[in-house]
C-alpha cells in the first residue's frame, strides 16, 4: 500500500464518488474497521461539498485530495480554488439551503472524525483537514 495518495480531480459531484471510493479503499487497506471506513466515506463526502459547493455560486472548477496513512492516523486533506467556480450562478443541486447546509457538514465532520480543520487563504483557496484515528481494540 502506498504511504499517501494524491489527486486532483474536477469540482462536481461526479468527482465526489470516486473521492469517497478512493478514501475508503485506502483507509480499508490501512486497518482501518468497517465502522472507521464507514466513518471516513460519509465525512469525505460532506467535505467534498463544503470544498467545492457550500457558500460558493456554482461548483469550484478542481480541488486537490492528499490522502496519508501513519501508524493508527488517517490524514486527509481537500482543497479547492474558490476564486474560480465551473458554472457561475448555477445553483448547488445537492444542497437545500446552500450555504448553512455547510454548517451541518460541519457538525457531521467534527461527530465523525477526531480532528476537523477548515481554513480559507487570501487567494481563494479554501482547505479542509481532517483526522481519523484507528479504535484501539483489545485483543
């Protein structure tokens, strides 16, 4: 298994599946429990959005995964260039009420993951880094 992975991939939910897929594959292939992966897969996916949709108006042309497993911790980190959006205007299909369904996925992040970071630069980009460590399990 690769020590991390890292890909960029275009800002639409098209893009969200394969980034959750990814995630999970990786994280199942790091020992992690199906509970953790089930975890990790919901977690990426509200991250995707609040990346590539929530406050923006339209979806973010790429955003940029980085994934690492070390010892018992998940690392990953999705980030996006908000300074640009793929269709100007077009409304978020996959949120009601875009952008406080944001904060949502931000509560659902910080109940499914041990550490949520979300940062936005003066460029425009915009970071989510979120940590996932292994259950110590007694043998």
């Amino acid at each position: 298994m690769p020590d991390r992975l890292r890909f960029s991939l275009p800002g639409d939910k098209d893009s969200i599946t394969a980034v959750r897929a990814a995630i999970a594959s990786y994280a199942n292939s790091a020992g992690f429990s199906l509970i953790e992966v089930e975890d990790v897969s919901i977690a990426v996916t509200e991250a995707c959005k609040i990346i590539c949709c929530h406050g923006l108006d339209g979806w973010a042309c790429r955003f940029l995964v980085l994934v690492r497993a070390k010892d018992d911790v998940l690392d990953i980190s999705i980030s996006g260039d908000s300074s640009e959006v793929l269709e100007q205007g077009r409304a978020c299909k996959m949120c009601a009420r875009c952008p406080d369904d944001g904060e949502l996925a931000m509560f659902i992040l910080s109940s499914l993951m041990d550490e949520v970071t979300l940062t936005d630069d003066s460029k425009g980009t915009r970071t989510l880094v979120m940590e996932k460590r292994k259950e110590r399990r007694e043998v």
